[in-house]
C-alpha cells in the first residue's frame, strides 16, 4: 500500500507543477527568445535545492515525494528547453547558446543558493 500512496504524492504533485507550468508559459507569451521556460527551470532548480536541503537529515516523506519529484518534476520541463534550444539553433546560433549557458549557469546557481538557504539554518556551508 505504501507504493500506492508515493505514486500518489508524485502525480498530485506533478500534476500540480505541471497546471502551473502552463500558466506561466501562457503568461510570459512568445518571444524571440523562451523566457517561459527559462524562469521555470531557473525557479524550479531553486525549488528543489530548498526542497533537498529541508529534509536532509529528515525522514524522507510522502511530502517530500510529492514535491521534489511531482511537483518539480512537472514544473520544469527538459523536453521542452531542448525542443526551444533546437528552434533556437535553426535561427541563431548566439541565442541557443546563451539559452543553454543561462539554464545550465543560472539553474545550478538557484539549486546552490536553494540548498545552501537550509544548510546555513543548520550551520553548514556549502
């Protein structure tokens, strides 16, 4: 029974990743360059940093399931940075490259910064 209640906590939490996804994407519109998703996979990577360094030395939960790996999961979107990279690539080659520079640069420096928020409070450092 505990297998069904994480695949649960993982699709609740990425179907709700997911809706909010799609909010953001409308919102931001289209562009020249995929700012959408760039901010998602920017906060997302900031997200599970927190998420991470919160339950480091807790139990790991039905919580922790449903919004490391579903709502995270669902919120960031690699499928979709790759099919934006190989658009970029047909118009400018500049533009795919400082798109792959800034998810990859900026994502590790939001996951970092997430996971170094909770260490801190324990009194670590990274």
């Amino acid at each position: 029974m505990d297998w069904f209640k994480s695949f649960f906590a993982v699709g609740f939490g990425g179907a709700a990743g997911a809706i909010l996804r799609y909010c953001v994407i409308l919102t931001a519109g289209h562009s020249f360059f995929p700012f959408g998703t760039l901010l998602i996979n920017i906060v997302g990577s900031f997200l599970l940093g927190m998420i991470n360094g919160y339950f480091a030395l807790k139990k790991k939960s039905l919580v922790f399931l449903a919004l490391g790996s579903g709502f995270c999961g669902g919120f960031t979107t690699m499928s979709t940075f790759s099919q934006e990279v190989v658009n970029l690539l047909q118009t400018s080659l500049a533009l795919a490259g400082l798109y792959i520079g800034a998810t990859l640069f900026c994502g590790l420096v939001a996951g970092f910064f997430g996971l170094g928020l909770f260490n801190r409070r324990r009194g670590e450092s990274l």
